[in-house]
C-alpha cells in the first residue's frame, strides 16, 4: 500500500477490469478519489460506487483505461491539447481530471471556463 490512495484505488479498478470483474471493492477511500468517480460516473465510465463503513464498492461501467497522473502537473489552459495528446488515445475519447480553484473537473469543463489547474488523472 503506498501512500497515494488515488492512484491506488484507480490501479485496482484497471486491475478488475482486466481480470474481467464489474465490481471492486476498495478497503481505502478518500474525498478526492470519490470526487473523481464521480465525475467518472457522469462520462459513465463509472456505473456506481457506494460507500459504506470504510468499505468503497466501485461497479465499472464502459471503463477502457484510468490512471491517476504523477507527477501532479500543473497546466495552463492553452496547454491542456498537449497533455490530451500524452495521456487519451484520441482527441475526443476520455477525459482529464483537473484540479483548479473551483473545484475538481474535467478538461473540457476547465477551458470552458478559462481555468488551468492541477491534472490528477484520467479515463477513457
């Protein structure tokens, strides 16, 4: 167990979908990583996912491919085509959690608003 529960717990959502699992149930949660499924559910790559004592149970949706990015780059707008070049495999397939001053949000979110921010991961 490392010390990032973030990328930890997207690791073991890639690893059920590989392994052919809807579900996963994760024994480490946080409010960043449960903000970012959410945000994960309204692209519905993220059916649902529930927590109940300090159990997450994650059930995985049309999910290709996640991974939390490190490190933790922080990006102006007009340079977001760059990393969406690096990290999802074509221009309109996936998105990009950003961290900026009005919250978590997807790229596309981001330069609607003129924000840049922090990329926290990514889901195609």
């Amino acid at each position: 167990m490392s010390q990032d529960i973030v990328s930890d717990g997207l690791n073991q959502i890639m690893n059920a979908v590989k392994a052919g699992k809807n579900s996963v149930q994760l024994k480490h949660s946080s409010r960043m990583l449960i903000s970012i499924l959410a945000l994960a559910k309204l692209r519905e790559y993220i059916k649902h996912y529930k927590l109940e004592g300090s159990i997450l149970t994650v059930e995985v949706g049309r999910l290709n491919g996640c991974r939390a990015i490190k490190p933790k780059y922080m990006v102006k707008v007009e340079d977001f085509e760059e990393y969406v070049k690096r990290y999802l495999p074509a221009k309109d397939l996936g998105i990009i959690i950003v961290s900026t001053s009005q919250g978590l949000m997807t790229h596309h979110t981001a330069q609607q608003k003129n924000l840049g921010g922090s990329l926290i991961a990514y889901f195609y």
